[in-house]
C-alpha cells in the first residue's frame, strides 16, 4: 500500500517536472534577448563597430534573427541564438579595447613619420623654387598645403581619441606627399638635350 502511495507521488512529481519544462521551452527568451541587446550596446559604446566590425555585425545579425524566431514562437532557436548574440558582443567589446589600443601605438608612429616627411616636402620646395619658374611651382605647393591641413585633421582625430579616422587621415596624407615628391622630382629634372639635327649631305 505504501508502495502504491509512493509510486503514486512520484508520478506526479515526474508530471510536475515535465509540465514545468513544456511550458519553461514554450516560453518567451525575454532575459536572453535584452542580455544579448545590453551587451551589444556595451559593445558599441566601447567603438566595436569601429575596431571590431565584423565580430560585431554578427553580433548584431544574431539578435535580430533571434528576436524573429521569437516572434514566430521558435523559442529554443531564439533562445540559442540571443546567447551566441551575447557572448559574440561581450567578446567584441574586450577585442574593441585591445584593438583601439594597438590603433592608438599605431597612429603615433605614422604621425611622427608623416611629419618628417611633410618638413622634408617643404624644405624640398624652398629649393626648387630657386630654379623653377612661380607658375610651375603653384600646384606642387597647393598639394603640400593640402598635405599640412590632412596631417593637422589627422592629429586633431588623435586627440579626441578617434583613431581609425586619424589612422585613414595620415595614410591619405602620406599617400599625397608622395605623389606631391614625385611630381617635384620630375618638375626639377635635368631636362634631356634635344638631339642634334642630322647634316644633309
């Protein structure tokens, strides 16, 4: 008798059990997707869509397929789906730092470089213009200008701490006083001598 009552008990636990995990894997992910939207504005706030983009563009395509499939009521992959979400974000965000960091090294040395480079362009000029006619030399200059004014965005980006754009802005400069020497460098060549007629015989 007593067995009876005790297999009866535990019937219904285990119909307990099993009644809770229906309705717990019939239920809405709501704490996985607002975790998993927390973490990727942690991880925007911390520039991961500039250091990190691609980490954090799935990140973001997780979540939005996750809340999908729970609108459709596809819960389990939803709630899948907002944890990959969450753990992509928080990893982007650690990553975001790490990068921003070598970014950081990275812009510094290139300003230095980019600096030299823009002082040895001008005192190239200064003497060009000893030789070569005023009129030659006006758009060699306007690029150097255009050079000073790319370099000084560039380190106004690095003091705000915006160092993708100052890293793109000192490659461009650099980009340009190289072109700007080239151009210098065949504007004060040695012309070559014209060749010498033949003489008719």
């Amino acid at each position: 008798m007593l067995l009876r009552k005790w297999w009866g008990v535990g019937l219904v636990l285990s119909l307990a059990v099993s009644a809770f995990l229906i309705l717990s894997c019939a239920k809405a992910p709501e704490k996985e997707l607002q975790e998993a939207s927390a973490a990727i504005e942690a991880a925007r706030t911390a520039e991961a869509d500039s250091y990190v983009p691609d980490l954090f563009a799935e990140a973001q395509a997780n979540l939005t397929e996750a809340e999908t499939l729970s609108v459709a009521k596809k819960f389990k992959e939803a709630k899948d789906l907002a944890l990959q979400a969450k753990m992509k974000a928080d990893s982007a965000a650690a990553l975001a730092v790490t990068n921003k960091e070598e970014k950081r090294v990275e812009v510094e040395g290139l300003l230095a470089n980019a600096q030299k480079m823009l002082e040895e362009l001008n005192s190239a000029i200064k003497t060009a213009e000893r030789k070569v006619a005023k009129a030659k030399m006006a758009p060699i200059k306007t690029n150097a200008k255009a050079c000073e004014d790319l370099l000084a965005q560039a380190k106004k980006s690095q003091e705000g701490g915006d160092y993708k754009n100052a890293y793109d802005q000192v490659q461009m400069m650099i980009k340009n006083v190289n072109g700007t020497k080239n151009g210098l460098t065949t504007l004060t060549a040695p012309k070559a001598p014209a060749p010498k007629a033949s003489k008719k015989k």
